[in-house]
C-alpha cells in the first residue's frame, strides 16, 4: 500500500488519502464507497452530515457530540473531535465486521459538520495482515484529515498525470469498444483517427449498448477522447474534485480541459441524435482555434 491518492470529497469539503488503486464512486445526493476490485479489500463509506446552529460550536460541544453509543471520543491535534467504533453484522447471510470513524469539526458561520466513516470486511477476513495494514491506514488518514474551513468554500480541481490504476482503468474501457473489432483489418484500421471513428459510429448507429448501460458508453467516451489525442496533440491527465476523479485531455501550454468520459454518453441518455464523426469535427475546431 505504498501508493496513495487524495480524495477532495465534494470539491474539499474534507480531504483523505486512499490506496491509488481503489475505486471510487459517488452518489448524486451525497456519500461516497470506496473499494478495491480484488478480494479481500474491505468496503468503506463515507458521508458527511451538516448542521446549523447558533454559533460554531468549540471543543467540548463537539466532543459531546461524539459520545453516544459507548464511543468514547479524543480531541485532535487538528482541531476536530474523532471517535473510533467496531461493531458485527450480518448481511446477506456473511457475517462482517465494521469499522466506524467519525470526525466533527465547526464549520463557520454557525455549523457542526460531522464525517462518518465505517469500513466494512467479511469478518473472516478481519484479521488478515492485509486488512490490518488497511484499518491502520485508513484510520491514520481519517485522523489527519481536514475539513473546508467555512461552508461552500471548497477546493479548486486538480490536474495530475495519470497514475497507474487509471493507466488501467482507460485499458479495461478501451477493451470494451475493440472486443467489436471483427478481424485483423478492422484492427489495423483502429489505430488510425478516422478507424476509431468508424467503430464508434457503427456501435452507435446498431444501437450495441442501452442508454441505461452507463459504463459502456463511457468507454466509447474513452476510445472517442483517443481520438482526439490522436489528431489533435492533447494528452491524457486527471482531474479531481469533490465528485471524484476523472480522465480528461489537456492541451499543453494552455488551462483547456476536454472531458470525452460523458460526451457520448449523456447524448445517449438524453435521447439526442447525433454523428460522432461531426461532434468530433465540432471539438477538434474549437481546439484548433484555442491553440
């Protein structure tokens, strides 16, 4: 578990470092899972309650506000009261073992903001080395962990390079859109813009995936953002904010970012007919002109 990344939840509302190779995924209403595909990783959660008082509240209020259920919370070094709980289940018939951290911190104006953490793992699995090593860091992380200082202030989104899980995730996309490559010609035709194109535009108009069928078309997202690094010179980076992390293309030289991961996708959704070919000729001029 050497590599990590930070999680801006919510563009900063409180901000954590995971393994890099976990995934992530958000709700729209709010709350976040975290995980790893291989067995046996745990599971954890995240969601964050907000409440509105008279004033923000000081040490011992927050404190006291942990206290509940036999949790005996501490006061942190940074400012915020943590109580650590772990409690046994059952769910769907597989005894687990959750992990429950919680952080509270006062947010100005007049708020109490709590960070709820549990981390769940089949129970047999509990104290294995690997989950040990797991509780341990994500416990540390939890601890150092800070919250936005004042509500609706949250941090701006990062570009970074690539890192190896999302060397990964782009490759397992791209896999989806070449398993409809029908021979050794149509595969050398995909190296070229315009073979990756035609692919595209043959899987859309023979309506292969379902508008519900999200991961999919995302990944002919991908293929269609390979595309347009292809021709256009951009290159592949990530961006993350408090929804999470995201491949994107980024022109050198310039703060431009396109993001291919929904252009396809949402039109889908939305019902929206469309030519991939001339919604790839509209973007490659706007970045012609950008250049």
């Amino acid at each position: 578990m050497s590599q990590l990344k930070t999680i801006d939840y919510r563009g900063g509302v409180i901000r954590f470092r995971i393994p890099a190779n976990w995934r992530e995924e958000y709700e729209e209403e709010g709350g976040a899972t975290f995980y790893a595909d291989d067995e046996p990783s745990g599971t954890l959660r995240l969601n964050i309650l907000t409440f509105e008082g008279s004033a923000v509240p000081g040490r011992e209020e927050l404190l006291d506000t942990l206290r509940r259920d036999g949790a005996v919370p501490e006061w942190l070094p940074t400012g915020h009261a943590f109580s650590k709980q772990t409690s046994e289940a059952e769910e769907d018939g597989v005894a687990i073992t959750v992990f429950l951290w919680q952080l509270a911190s006062g947010v100005a104006p007049r708020h109490l903001r709590i960070a709820v953490f549990s981390y769940t793992l089949d129970t047999r699995d509990a104290g294995s080395r690997r989950a040990l090593a797991e509780q341990a860091l994500l416990e540390a992380e939890i601890r150092a962990a800070p919250f936005a200082p004042e509500l609706g202030v949250t941090a701006e989104p990062s570009v970074s390079e690539l890192q190896p899980a999302d060397f990964e995730r782009l490759a397992a996309q791209r896999a989806v859109v070449e398993a409809y490559l029908g021979d050794d010609e149509a595969r050398r035709m995909y190296q070229t813009t315009a073979g990756k194109l035609r692919l595209l535009r043959g899987l859309l108009q023979n309506k292969v995936f379902r508008p519900d069928q999200t991961h999919e078309l995302q990944s002919l997202g991908i293929v269609f953002g390979d595309a347009l690094v292809q021709e256009l010179g951009l290159r592949w980076v990530v961006v993350a904010d408090g929804y999470g992390r995201d491949p994107a293309l980024g022109l050198e030289g310039t703060s431009v970012l396109v993001y291919p991961l929904t252009m396809i996708s949402k039109r889908v959704e939305d019902g929206e007919a469309f030519d991939v070919v001339d919604l790839f000729n509209g973007i490659a001029e706007k970045i012609e002109e950008l250049k």
